[in-house]
C-alpha cells in the first residue's frame, strides 16, 4: 500500500508490537502527529507535559515491562529535551526508541529554525543512532532501530527523521519482527568448565547479582543457582528484585549505601560470582581493596565491562540466562553451613535500623511495603529518600524497582512512574521522590492528571538537598552551601492546582491512613512527608574508602 513516511511510521511501530507513545508535537514532527490522529485507535499517544517528561516515561515502561519505550519529539529543542532521558536509559541499559523529526534536507545544515545535529549530540549516549533523509531507508532504520534496542546488552536508540521524509510516499509492506536470540556463542564449555572447577574449591562463596540478570529475565535460574552453590546473595541497586529480598540468603545491597552484612561478606568471601553488574564505583568503593582475598568470576553480555574496573580471574561473556541455566546443569549440589552461619551472624549483629521515635523516609517506606505486600511497583528519583526506597522495601520480583542508577538523574521518577502504570496498570505505583527532586519535573503532575494516571506521588519533605547535605555534615565541615529549600513552596496547593488530590503528613500516625486513602482513590495522589532536615542514610561507606569500613550512626557516635 502507499503511505506517506508518517504513516509507515505509524505502521513500523504497530509491527514491532508498540501500543503506547510518550511525547511533545512541534513544527518538523508535525506530519507524524497528524497521522497518529489516524492511528490513534492503535497507537495510544501521551502528551507530557515536557520532552524530558516523555523520556522518563518510555523508560519507565520499558523498565516495569522489559519491553522497548517509545517516545517522540519535535527538532531543535523538542529533541535536546530529550536528552537527560537519553542519556538515563543509556547508563542502565535500557531499550529505549527516541523518534526525533528534523529540518528537510532542502536546509538542512544552515542553522534554520529549531535545527540541531540531535544524533551528533547524542552520539555518546545511545547504543547507536541514524538520521533519516530518503524515504526509501525510512522502513529498515526503525525496524533496525528496535532491533538493536533490544539486542544483547540493551540501550537507547535515536531515529531522527527530516520533515521531507514524513511528506513523501512510497510502498510499504508489514513484516513480522525478527526474533532477536540471546547471545549464547561468546562463551565456551571451557569457561564454564572452570566456572564450576572454581565453585567447588570455594569455601565461602558470594554471589553479586545486578540488572542484567533482570535484563534477561533470570530470576529463575538465579534462584536456582544460589541454593545449588549454597551461598549467600547481594545485589546492586540496579539489580534490585532479580533475588527475592525476603529469602534468607539475601543479605540486602551492596556499596555505598549497601548493609554490613553484605559489605563484609563480600570482603570475607573467598569466591565472589558477579552476574550482570558492571562495579560501579558506588559499589567497589576503593577499588584496591575491594573483594580483595577473593577469585572472582565476572558473568556479562558486554565484553567491555570485563576487567574494565575490576580485574577479575575469570571472565565469561554472554547471555546471563543460558549461562546460569548451563551452570545449573553441570554444577552438583554444594554446602556451605559454617558460612552461611557466618553471614547469618553479620545480619543479626548489623540489622539495617532508624530512629523508631520519629516520622522518617525510613518508616514511611515500611508502611509502604507492608500496605502494599511488597507487591508495588516502586519508582524513585535520586538522594536519600532513593537509598531509603532501596534498603526498606522488599522487592520480592525482578522489574518492581524503577531508578536512575547510572545517571543518577534527579526528576525522573515522575515520568518513569506514568510510563510504568501504562506498561503494568493493574499494579500500584509509587514514586518517592525528595522535595528537590520533585521540584524538577512536578509539572508531569498535569500529566498524571490530564490522563487521570492512578499513581502515587510521596514527598519525603525535609527542606533540603539531603544527599548533599550529608556529605556536607559528614565531609564538609558542616557548610551548608545551597542545600538548604526553606521557602514558601506548598507542594500540597501545587498538586491540586495541577489536578490531582493533596495529602500532608507531619506524624507516624497520619502516614498509613494517608497510602490507603491514596490506594483507594482512582486518580493521581500526592503525599507530602515531612521529616527532618538532618536524617541520613546509614550504612555509608566514605567516597574512596574499602567498603568493610562502612559506618553507622553508632560508629561515629563511639568514634
């Protein structure tokens, strides 16, 4: 059939199974929102209420779903908007589909009017990128486009189209999708030979799990690797849900911010196998000493991620699904009890705990998980309240924990919690957000609204930059430079003013009513938490420090 290029547009993301689309119109793009007005019973179109906005929310539904998000934008500024978001999905590998439109190609590369070189701008943030300025490779970029967004390690992918090549027509004919395969031929029976050779000499192993394993859907075989080796499992921020958080060996996350239980395991293992993790620095810390008496294996899709910031005995590059299913086949039954007793032992000494008198993130977290059964979708933006969200709530399944982990980007938690309900609307979604962070995108309210999105939106209140503010109370001799929000802004007047309903917290008392009031209501909820400006996220572990020197509030009070 002949169709324009917004139609075939249109088409090629019917193909590829797309029912939801984040985005903002604008002039260049203008010729594709008209045809989604044709497809607007097939393809569900979400206005944000900023680019940005739409990013966050394609990835949020790509994280809650495992599926490729999808937003669009108009040139020039419409497409640098994007680009935080970009930039987001790139640092935690996830697929994502960003539709830009350009100037024709008459002008293009004059400096006309809302021109940018958008793929020269996000070269270094998307796993690739195309410009499109002839109809005839308009159909094979975007197929190609969702391929490699979801092929072997997954990443954002950005197809900017010029305005001609939405105008013009040609043939076009669907296809099914190409079945995209786990990358199993980069690992060797050798490998895995050594892999369980390696198993069976350990005496205390410890597995390190992060967001590949969520990536390719090993939940599973994790599972069953963690019981067949006998050894105890932690996990990073990103990789949150992909071990049940409620089962016995799990001794909560590492790093930084990680628990001592699995901060000094970790130092105290003698074989430490990392499945799909990349070692941030946030999890290392000192990278010389990290793990430092222990072998350790490196299982991952990405050959670059071998020896990149740890080097590692062992390396095996592919699939994290075929290689543990191969490993559970070849590995025999191992027992560990005097070191699981040990690990017990440290989460007894080293429970994660907060003061019980007071209304703080931590508590507000609890009754969070405790009212949704730990079976809420939880979405997060950056600092205190993010690390809070991580240590107290249990994330029994993979794809229940949406954040910015790489990036680390403050204001994504809005949009990503509208793009998770669309992807899973009959669970709940929170997002927990901090007065600072909420600040930067809280205009998607008018979207959550707009839309009548059942989401919740919890500001933990404390008036300040609280991240910061620790490290300027821990580090910076106690100067308080720009951290400090003590104004006159009423979170609660904003939210209704945008539409949605208002709910304030001030005691531990009102903080459950308020979750099952806003559990309740069918429509977009505001909590707004206040809690004290100088709470902090213990453990920590200094910047540059080993991480078996992490430290409490009770350490630095004897210290």
């Amino acid at each position: 059939m002949m169709l324009t290029g917004s139609e075939i547009i249109c088409e090629c993301l019917i193909e590829q199974g797309v029912d939801t689309v984040f985005g903002y119109p604008g002039g260049t793009i203008l010729n594709v929102y008209d045809a989604l007005y044709q497809y607007k019973d097939k393809i569900n179109h979400i206005l944000t209420s900023h680019e940005q906005g739409a990013a966050h929310a394609a990835d949020g539904y790509a994280r809650a779903t495992g599926r490729v998000g999808v937003c669009m934008a108009t040139s020039g500024p419409g497409a640098t908007n994007l680009v935080t978001g970009i930039a987001t999905a790139y640092m935690d590998s996830i697929p994502l589909v960003a539709i830009t439109a350009n100037v024709a190609v008459s002008i293009l590369g004059r400096d006309s009017f809302q021109e940018i070189d958008i793929t020269g701008v996000t070269m270094p943030i998307t796993k690739h990128n195309f410009i499109v300025k002839d109809i005839k490779d308009l159909v094979p970029t975007i197929r190609k486009a969702f391929q490699i967004a979801k092929e072997g390690r997954p990443g954002p992918v950005l197809v900017d189209i010029t305005k001609n090549v939405t105008a013009e027509k040609m043939e076009f004919e669907s296809q099914v999708p190409e079945v995209i395969e786990p990358r199993t031929y980069t690992y060797s029976s050798k490998e895995l030979e050594k892999v369980v050779e390696m198993i069976k000499e350990s005496k205390k192993p410890f597995i390190f799990v992060g967001g590949g394993v969520i990536a390719s859907g090993a939940s599973n075989e994790l599972k069953e690797f963690a019981e067949k080796i006998d050894a105890p499992v932690t996990d990073s921020l990103m990789g949150k849900g992909a071990f049940d958080n409620t089962r016995p060996r799990y001794t909560g996350m590492l790093g930084m911010h990680g628990t001592k239980a699995s901060n000094f395991g970790v130092s105290q293992c003698d074989l430490l196998i990392v499945i799909g993790a990349r070692f941030s620095d946030r999890v290392t810390g000192n990278t010389a000493t990290f793990a430092k008496d222990a072998k350790i294996i490196h299982i991952d899709i990405d050959t670059a991620e071998i020896n990149k910031n740890i080097i590692v005995d062992l390396g095996v590059v592919g699939d994290a699904k075929m290689i543990l299913k191969e490993l559970n086949h070849m590995i025999e039954r191992q027992s560990h009890p005097q070191w699981l007793k040990e690990i017990r032992d440290l989460k007894e000494r080293y429970p994660l705990s907060y003061d019980q008198t007071e209304l703080t993130g931590p508590y507000v977290i609890e009754q969070i998980d405790y009212l949704t059964n730990s079976d809420a979708i939880i979405c997060t933006d950056v600092g205190q309240h993010q690390m809070w969200a991580a240590q107290y709530y249990h994330y029994r399944h993979p794809r229940q924990l949406i954040t910015s982990g790489g990036a680390g980007t403050m204001g994504f938690g809005l949009g990503a919690a509208i793009g998770a309900k669309y992807g899973q609307p009959h669970k709940y979604v929170f997002n927990i957000a901090g007065d600072g962070c909420f600040r930067m995108n809280m205009n998607e309210l008018a979207t959550a609204s707009r839309y009548n999105v059942p989401i919740i939106q919890v500001v933990i209140n404390n008036h300040v930059l609280g991240m910061v503010r620790q490290w300027q109370t821990l580090f910076y001799g106690e100067r308080y430079s720009n951290t400090i929000l003590e104004d006159k802004v009423d979170f609660c007047k904003v939210a209704e003013g945008l539409g949605c309903k208002a709910i304030k917290v001030t005691t531990k008392e009102q903080v459950a009513p308020a979750i099952k009031e806003a559990m309740e209501y069918e429509g977009p909820v505001l909590i707004e938490v206040v809690i004290g400006k100088d709470d902090k996220v213990f453990p920590m572990v200094a910047p540059g420090s080993a991480i078996s020197s992490a430290f409490d509030e009770t350490d630095l009070k004897n210290k």
